[in-house]
C-alpha cells in the first residue's frame, strides 16, 4: 500500500466500518472485544497509529458531534435520524442532548454549547433554537431557528410555499369556511405558515374571517381547547389546516368528540409528514417537509466546517410537498 495510510484504508483491511475503527483505537464502549483487536492489529500493520495519535494530539478533537434539542419529540426524532444517516460510516459519534431550559427563559442552546464544546463534541447542530449566534470556538449549524438565518448556518423548509399549497388544495377540493391552528408566535417558520395561509386565501378572493383562526402553540391542550371553540361556532369552518401533525390529529380527535365525521364532515390538513401521520386508522393529509434531510444537510455543513472549508450556501431552504390521504374532500353540500 502507498501513500499515508488512512483511517479508511484500516476500516476496509479490517472488514469494518469507520466509526468501528475509531471507536476501537480511542477505546471507547459498545466493540466486542474480538473486533477491537482487529482493528488495533489491523491499525499496527498498516502503520496508521502513530498518524492517527499526532493527528488527535494536533486536533484536539472528541470526535463527537452534538444535536442539541429544545425536546424529544416527533420533529426533532426525525432530525436526529438524519443527522445519523449522516454521520454513519464517518470517524464520528452523535450525542443528542436536551438541557434543562425550561422556565429560563431563551438562551438555552448558549448555555448547552458553553457545557459542551471543546471537551464533549467538536461540532454542534441545534434545532429550533432561540438564538442564531453563539460566541463559540466549534462549528454550530441551525435548523429551523426561531429567527431565520442569521449569523449561523442554517437549514429549514420552505413552510411559506407549504402553508400555500395545503390551503389552495383545501380550497380546489371547493372549501372557502377554511379554518387555521396556528403554531408558536415566537417560531418564525409558524409565521411563515400563518403567512402562506393568508395569501392562498388571498389568491382565491376569499376574505380572512379572524373567527376562523386559532393559536394552538403546537401544544396538546391549547390546541384542543382552539379546536373546540373552532368547531363549536354556528358558522364552523368545513376543513382546518393545522401548523402541524400533532396539531391536525388533535382537531380530528376533538371533531370526532363533537360527532364530526372527518372527512364528510370537516376536512383536516398538517403540516410535518410525522411517522404517526400514515400509521393512524384514518391517515392525515399533510404538507411533507423533509425532516431527516434537514438532519442530513445540517450535518454535511458540519462536516464542511471541520474539515476547514467554507459552505457554498450558508442559508438553505428545502422544499416541501402535498400528501393527500384520507383526511380531506370535498366540502358536504
């Protein structure tokens, strides 16, 4: 073999994958031990010790990267899967990391990357964050923040083009009483869907009845509570298009509630394209953004960073697209 020889020329010698090998020579958990001799013999064969240790020494690096969520739920699991995608096969390990925040007001993700960076992970991805800058010596990539892009690298969807789409398909499917579930005020891509759901009601000539809006704040309780005042009014809407999945099931549960048929009798439309959207017995029409590719192109950014070099585009928009099922039709004459 000729040249310097690489972490993956040790990971094909051996029969294992990259991050087999650097978990192996850095001693961390998780190897049988069979296969950490391997890749330690295969390691001394091929030379690649004495590199691998002057490259660490001169690095200083942990070999990890860090995802840091403002929480566990559907959204950010999905990232978090791409983001894995990603890091497969690389010399990397991914720590998912959740701070206590709550009640501290916005900050958090500063608060998280100042415990981190430099002796747990080399790099950080956050999502939905408050803040989009962060006095910090690691790369840092946003996903979807609160703001927009700003000083950081960021990744979102488009969820202006895809609040537009999901209340012009309500509105070809012959509604015009379409009702809103609003996200959180403070998330800018919720603004954006409030936004585009204005403007296809706009495009369509159909005036904008306030009655018709609600704020669920992508949380359970307030968005039932919305649903029930929504569908309660003697002039209710006959579809509601809800920032997202989580959202959109609650209105079907609560419509249900009420002795509504969905979708004879109400048609519902998401926004997100979550696992549990196609799995319930009467599966969600929704806006499918691409949330795993999200975690993927975040991480590719990373990976950019570390290595040294500049991102092409600092500020990247993903599209989205319709998914009809079963949640939505034709309004009841």
């Amino acid at each position: 073999m000729s040249g310097r020889t690489t972490i993956h020329d040790v990971a094909r010698a051996a029969g294992v994958s990259v991050s087999t090998v650097s978990k192996a020579v850095n001693g961390r958990y998780g190897i049988a031990d069979a296969t950490v001799q391997r890749v330690l013999d295969t390691v001394r064969e091929l030379g690649y010790e004495s590199s691998l240790v002057a490259s660490s020494m001169r690095a200083r690096r942990t070999g990890v990267i860090g995802v840091l969520l403002a929480d566990f739920e559907p959204f950010s699991a999905e990232i978090l899967k791409g983001v894995g995608l990603a890091v497969h096969d690389t010399a990397f390990d991914l720590l998912a990391y959740s701070g206590s925040h709550h009640g501290a007001g916005d900050g958090w993700e500063r608060r998280s990357l100042s415990r981190l960076s430099g002796t747990l992970i080399d790099a950080a991805i956050m999502v939905t964050p408050t803040v989009v800058s962060a006095a910090t010596e690691i790369p840092v990539v946003a996903i979807d923040p609160h703001t927009g892009g700003a000083d950081l690298p960021t990744v979102e969807s488009d969820s202006f083009a895809g609040a537009l789409t999901a209340t012009r398909h309500l509105i070809e499917l012959g509604h015009r009483r379409i009702g809103f579930l609003a996200g959180r005020p403070d998330l800018r891509s919720a603004g954006l869907r409030d936004a585009g759901y204005r403007r296809a009601l706009a495009d369509a000539g159909i005036p904008i009845d306030p009655a018709l809006v609600g704020v669920g704040r992508y949380e359970l309780e307030t968005t039932r509570e919305s649903a029930r005042l929504l569908l309660a009014s003697p002039t209710r809407p006959t579809a509601v298009f809800a920032a997202n999945d989580l959202s959109a099931i609650a209105v079907i549960e609560v419509a249900q509630e009420m002795g509504l048929r969905v979708p004879q009798d109400l048609s519902v439309i998401g926004f997100d394209d979550v696992p549990e959207a196609s799995r319930r017995a009467l599966p969600l029409t929704t806006i499918q953004q691409p949330m795993r590719r999200l975690g993927q192109v975040a991480a590719d950014m990373v990976f950019t960073l570390l290595a040294g070099r500049e991102i092409e585009q600092t500020h990247v928009t993903l599209p989205t697209r319709l998914v009809v099922r079963a949640t939505t039709a034709r309004p009841a004459e």
